[in-house]
C-alpha cells in the first residue's frame, strides 16, 4: 500500500533490507567530486495526521538545514491504524547542490521509511539506518503524543527532541520523556529575534522600574501561535522574576494568555500596575512590525520595531544547538 508521503517526496524505491547499500550506490553515483561529511543524524518523523504538501514543505527546510549541517536525514512515515499492518515502504535519495564556498558540489543524503505501529523492530531498523558515533536529533512534526509515546525510550539517544506546540498542542510536553531537558519547542525558537528585540528595550529601563507594582502579565495570540505566545510569558516571567531578585523581592503578579485575539494579526503581550501604568507590545503587519508603549517609561511615546519570527530552517537550527 503506497504511502501518499513517500510518494511526493523525491527519491527511488528500495527494499528495506538494502537501502544502505543502495546509498552508498547513490553515493558512488554522483562521483568523486560530491563532498560527503556528516555532523550528525536527523530523524524528521511525520505523525499520521500529516499530508503529503505539508511534509514536502518540511522535508525542503530540513534539506536547508542540511546544507548548513551536512547530516543523514532519516525520515519517518507514519501509516494511520487502519493501515498499520502495511509492509514497509523505503526509499532513498542524495540531493546534491554546488557549494560557493567550497567551489564543489555537495550532497545531502535521505533514507525515508514509511511504517505502520512502532516497535522494538522498528527502533531497531531506524537505529542501524543512523551514522555511527554521531549525535542523533529527533524533530517530530505533526505527531501526537499517543503517536510519540512508544518512542519515548527511544529518545534516550537523541541529543533534542523538537517539536512545535503550536501545531500538536501541550500534550506532548507532557509526556514522561527520559530526558526532558532535551526537548525543544519549535515555536519558541522562532520567537528568538521577538525576544532579542523586547530585551533590549527593556533593558534601557531600571528593573525596579518594571516590577514594582506589577499585578498582572498576559499575552494573547492569532490563529495557530499558541506556542509562541506560551514561551514569550514564560520568557517574560523569567525575565520579571530576575528583576524582581536583583531588588531582593519577589513578583507576585498573575500571568495568563488571554484567549481574546488580539489587537493586530500576530501576537500582544500587556503588563498593568496598581498605578494604571501599562506596558504594551504588539506584533502585527503579519508578524514583521511591533509596537511598543510603556507609560512608566522616560518617554511614554510608542516605539516601533521591525522584527520578524525566524524562517523554519534557521529555527529548527535554533532548537537543536540551543
């Protein structure tokens, strides 16, 4: 039974059992001039629930990555139960590109396996599909956690596990990973150049300045920006807490992410004090402008930024090195 993903994405058909031979025939292939220097594995595992255009996208930003990153791309295809019993479905593919700086070519290479339930056997295959010796990074995308569960001691080996709160929700969070500081959310990474602009305005204001009488903190968001909105409270509560510990208190407002949309397109955060100051920040112009009033400030005037999320490639680099 075909699967609708290995059959959009690029590459030829294989038996299982000889894939790594027919890679390093791929290999062989593209002759003596294409430069083959892995840094680590990439396991790109799609959930059931995943189309075939979807994971076309993403299978092209892991190319991206691969091409700053050279690395083995292991992608993973989950069948949908009623079609779990299915034999596996393997292919393999090198993409090669010239490479400016090393005025050659250079080649990223895929094994993609398309599977029905996860098992011992399976965990098995796609360990013996990895380069040896070299860290191992899981990026889950559209996988629920009933789907990710039977991987969880899996994931013992791999150095991140990444995926994106904003498309499978909290649950995955949730999960009893066996090592939990290893897992990433993509849409915190994306929200990277949105942090690094808000810290350095508020950075230019006395930290008792932002704490003091501080009662309440929430953020709200547009459609699908769950997770940024979770990890920019966080980071602001972290943040806050900071400030609040270099003047040896303690911040006792309430932090929440408000479930009204808000006032732009993107995302908005605001902070009230018991004196009716406010700070306010919005994201809007689909999410490459914010706008900034804090009315406690020295200049109470509104502040524009031109700040936008990172694009996929550089976020999935984000949450695996950082």
């Amino acid at each position: 039974m075909p699967h609708p993903i290995l059959d959009a994405l690029p590459g030829f058909p294989v038996k299982v059992s000889g894939a790594l031979h027919a890679l390093d025939k791929a290999w062989a292939d593209e002759g003596d001039e294409a430069a083959r220097a892995s840094q680590m594995n990439v396991v790109l595992m799609f959930g059931a629930g995943v189309g075939a255009a979807d994971a076309q996208a993403r299978f092209d930003e892991a190319i991206l990555f691969a091409q700053r990153y050279p690395c083995r791309l292991v992608v993973l295809a989950a069948r949908p139960a009623d079609a779990a019993d299915a034999p596996l479905e393997a292919k393999v593919n090198v993409l090669c590109f010239f490479d400016p700086a090393r005025r050659g070519k250079r080649c990223c290479e895929a094994l993609l396996l398309a599977h029905g339930r996860p098992g011992p056997e399976l965990e098995s295959l796609v360990s013996t599909w990895l380069e040896g010796d070299l860290p191992t990074n899981l990026w889950a995308h559209g996988v629920t956690a009933e789907e990710l569960g039977p991987w969880l001691e899996w994931t013992r080996r791999c150095r991140r596990v990444v995926t994106d709160r904003s498309l499978v929700g909290d649950a995955v969070f949730s999960l009893g990973f066996p090592r939990p500081e290893q897992v990433r959310d993509l849409a915190v990474a994306r929200c990277l150049p949105v942090r690094q602009a808000l810290g350095q305005f508020l950075a230019a204001h006395a930290p008792a300045d932002l704490v003091r009488g501080l009662r309440k903190v929430s953020v709200s968001h547009g459609r699908g920006l769950r997770g940024e909105a979770a990890g920019l409270l966080t980071w602001m509560k972290s943040c806050l807490a900071h400030c609040a510990g270099l003047g040896r208190s303690h911040v006792t407002a309430e932090f929440l992410i408000s479930e009204a949309p808000p006032a732009g397109d993107n995302l908005a955060a605001e902070w009230t004090y018991e004196d009716g100051s406010r700070f306010l920040w919005e994201h809007a112009e689909k999410g490459t402008q914010a706008r900034i009033t804090f009315t406690r400030g020295r200049e109470p005037g509104t502040v524009t930024q031109r700040v936008a999320l990172m694009g996929p490639a550089e976020a999935l680099s984000e949450a695996v090195f950082f």
